[in-house]
C-alpha cells in the first residue's frame, strides 16, 4: 500500500492526474487505431487481413501482461513498474507512429501492449491506496473516466487525426501525455511495499495461453468461419489443455499465479461478473453503431463521431454527479439506476429505422452513457470494499483483465449474431418474393427498361439486404437489452457500500 496520510493534498493531486493520463492513453489506444485501419493498408502495403494484426496484437499482448502486474508492482514496487510502463508505451508509440512495414507495426504493437498492460490496474490501485476509504468513489469517478471515455472518444479522435492530418498522429498523440505523466509519477509518486512472493512460471505460462488463445478465437473467430477453420479448432484444444493444466497446477502449488484467496470474497466475485457484462454492452454497443450509421444511414465519419459524442458527455456528467452522492447512499441503488437507464437507451435503440433522426441517435447515446457513468463508478468501488487490502493490486489486474475479454467478447458476439440474424432475415423477407410478383409492379417491363431482365431483381436484393441487415442490428439491440434487465436482481446480491453518519451530517 502507498502511504496516504502522508501525501500533501497537493502532490496528491498531482498523482492522479499523472496516473489518470497514464490511464488514459491505455486505453484510448484500444481502440483509436481502429478507424486508421483502412489508410494502414495502403501505407503498409497490407491486405484487410493482415492488418487486423494491428489490433489483434496489441489486445492479445496487453492482455497476457496485465496478468503479472500484481506480483511485479510487489516485486519491484509499484512506482518502478509505473515508470517503465509509462515510458516504454510512450517510446512504443512513437514508434508505430514511425513504423515502415507491417511487419515493424505488428511489432511495436506488441511492444506497446507489453508495456500498457500494467497502466489501468496499477492506477485504480493506486488511487484506492492514496485516498482514505471514505474517499474511494470519488477517486473511482475520476479513474472511470478514464476507462469509460477513452473507448468513446477513440473513434471520433481517430477519425479526425486521420482525415485531417494522417493515420501516424493516432500514435504519436500519445507521445506528449506520456511525457506529462512520467514526470508526474518520477517527481511525486511515493514508492509502496515490496514482497518477495515466488513467482509461479507454470501458472502464468498456462494462463496466458488460455488468454491468447481466447483472445484470438473471439478476433479471427468471425472472419475464420468458426470451428469450421483448423486455426479456430487448434485455439480450442490448446485453450481447453492449457486451462486443465492450470486448475490442476493451482491446486496443488503453495503459492498460486493468481491468489485463491481473493476470489473468496462475494463482491469480488460478482464485481468481476457484472463488468464482464458492462465491457461486452458498452463496447458491443459502440462496435455496432457506426457501421450502423456509415452502411445504412450514409453518414460520414466525421459526423458519425459527432452524433456518437454525446454519449461520452453522458458518461462524464453520471461520473460528476456519482462522485458527489456515492459517499452518502447505498450505492447498490446507483447501480440499479445505471442498469435500468441502459436498458431504457437499449429499448430506444431496438425501435431504430434507417431514417431516425440523429436526435433520437444523440439522445440514446446520452441516456446510454449515463447510464453506464451509474454502472461502472459504485462497481468499482463496491467491488473491493470487503477485498482484503494486500490483495488489490492483483485484484485490479483481474478487474482490468475482466474488463478487457468483456469488451472482446461484446464485439465478438455482437458481430457474429448480426451475420447469423442478417441472413436468417434476409432468407425470411425474400422467399415470397420471385420474378413473377415483382415484375407486375414495375412501370414498364426490363426489356423496354433497356437494362436487362436480372437488374430489377439485383436492386431489390439489394434493399433486401439492407433491410434485413437494419433487423438484425435492432435483433442485437434487443439482446443487449434483456442482458442487462436480467443483471438487476443480482444488485440486491452485493453487499452494499453503506454511507456512515459523518458522510450523510
């Protein structure tokens, strides 16, 4: 633990923003790239295959190197792995910035997730262990900004450093942040406890197996065809040994990669689930509109991230106001509010059309984002209140890890059950339809047309498709929605985080 009492408020201050700039920069570069995919290619000579490598290595390193983070913050000291961490991504940045072939940003992708890994666990614990108990959901509010802005403003930052400047400013926009926070953290960060807990190879070699493996059916699950690819097949046998291998091993070792003990804790546990959830409906949810918005509606980049702004200002304005009530309610009453606001934004989003107007886009959004700002705040807090404190750094790797794999499998899922819903839909709107029942409703026939007997039916396959692409992103809407309603009756589960009478005075 850092030693609170003894930080100046101050130089406290200090510490937050310089490790909430370390967060920030971890996780706007999950998903900033992703609009720079397609100038990549042409600039790396790459097809759209390879470069997906781009992100896939950058999500699969990060997070096999958020695993270790507890035992090397106890090993080393939490101020030295922050400092290495913030230094190296920073430098890594730069140099995929730089990078001449694809070859060279696979690479520094790698490099980059090795180094950002530790970034977002070591932050929320840090700012757990600099601020009184009292003081934790004010110091979670300004830590889930970081966490929940950086997947929304991603995109929309992206997409304008792309468009006006070029796809290597989506990197080296990290380089002055990076420099900020260092210096913040080498000239303010106290250092914490050490330990010399052994360090159990076996269980992190399995483990990490088990997480690249997941990690790669859920990024090349979709475009591989699934089980039908002996890629896919050969991540599943060695994803199911590698996990057999560690629950055994974990079992019979005295000192475990990830403590058994910590997972004892009821909060813990059900915290761990609940942002398995949030991570899948919060990035599922951004992962779908935009294609939403450019392949059927028509609107430009530019002006996708514009309507999808207001949901990071939702997120913001929820953190604001959380920050201020938390200490003085039961925040298990904030989650439930924050799960039913979600759900409400998700009933919005089910009843959309390809000509809804950006108002109701801007206002699901908002009520979205508010609601998720209810969420993710009293969660994080709430989740370690009972946590026995030498667990938390460990903890928070877990969290981040959680975090993570939901996010990937949001996206994931969200993709393949549009396909699937797509062409259910699509097989559904056109077995009524043949030459015979369209051709009576055209003005005049395809040969005097001039364009040829198969053209009228192409465009209607066409706006077939359209159509039933439209339903399948409603059909996933609906989904979403009934994910998260179902999460409600485990709010009452929680222990909750009860105010003291000093917090209500």
């Amino acid at each position: 633990m850092l030693p609170a009492a003894g930080l100046a408020p101050g130089k406290k201050h200090i510490v937050t923003a310089a490790v909430m700039l370390a967060t920030i920069i971890q996780v706007l570069d999950t998903t900033i790239a992703n609009v720079a995919l397609p100038h990549m290619m042409g600039s790396l000579m790459a097809t759209q295959d390879q470069v997906s490598w781009v992100l896939t290595s950058y999500i699969v390193a990060s997070a096999i190197m958020t695993l270790p983070t507890g035992w090397l913050a106890g090993r080393f000291g939490r101020k030295t792995i922050l400092l290495i961490s913030v230094a190296g991504f920073t430098l890594t940045s730069v140099l995929c910035g730089l990078a001449a072939s694809l070859d060279q940003m696979v690479l520094f992708r790698v490099l980059q997730g090795v180094f950002g890994a530790a970034l977002v666990p070591l932050s929320q614990s840090t700012l757990l262990d600099i601020n009184e108990r009292k003081d934790h959901p004010q110091a979670m509010a300004v830590w889930g900004m970081g966490v929940m802005l950086g997947p929304i403003v991603g995109p929309s930052l992206g997409g304008y450093l792309t468009e006006y400047y070029t796809w290597r400013y989506v990197f080296y926009i990290n380089l002055p942040l990076g420099v900020f926070s260092l210096l913040g953290l080498l000239l303010y960060l106290p250092e914490g406890q050490k330990s010399d807990r052994p360090f159990d190879k076996l269980g992190f070699l399995t483990l990490s197996l088990c997480i690249a493996c997941l990690q790669l059916i859920m990024d090349r699950g979709e475009s591989q065809d699934w089980l039908d690819s002996t890629e896919i097949r050969l991540y599943v046998a060695l994803l199911l040994a590698a996990l057999w291998m560690y629950l055994v091993h974990t079992f019979h070792t005295p000192h475990p990669f990830l403590s058994p003990g910590m997972l004892r804790d009821k909060n813990l546990r059900l915290g761990l689930f609940f942002m398995l959830v949030v991570g899948m409906i919060l990035l599922g949810t951004m992962a779908l509109m935009p294609p939403f918005m450019q392949n059927l509606m028509g609107y430009s980049v530019l002006d996708v991230g514009l309507i999808l702004a207001p949901r990071g200002c939702g997120t913001l304005l929820a953190m604001m106001i959380v920050s201020r009530v938390a200490t003085r309610m039961d925040q298990r009453w904030l989650i439930l509010g924050g799960l039913l606001l979600t759900a409400a934004a998700l009933h919005m989003m089910r009843d959309f059309s390809t000509f809804v107007p950006a108002s109701d886009i801007v206002l699901s959004g908002l009520i979205q984002g508010f609601g998720l700002g209810f969420v993710f705040i009293p969660l994080s807090t709430v989740s370690y209140t009972t946590l026995d404190a030498r667990y938390r750094a460990e903890a928070a790797s877990l969290f981040s890890l959680i975090r993570n794999m939901g996010s990937s499998l949001g996206v994931s899922a969200a993709f393949l059950l549009l396909t699937r819903s797509t062409a259910t839909q699509h097989a559904y709107l056109s077995e009524t339809i043949t030459a015979q029942t369209l051709l009576p409703t055209l003005p005049v026939t395809p040969e005097q047309s001039g364009l040829g007997a198969s053209v009228p039916l192409q465009l209607l396959d066409l706006e077939i498709t359209r159509q039933a692409m439209t339903i399948g992103y409603l059909n996933d809407f609906t989904l979403m929605m009934w994910v998260v309603l179902a999460l409600v009756p485990l709010v009452f589960v929680l222990s909750g985080s009860r105010p003291s009478p000093a917090a209500k005075a």
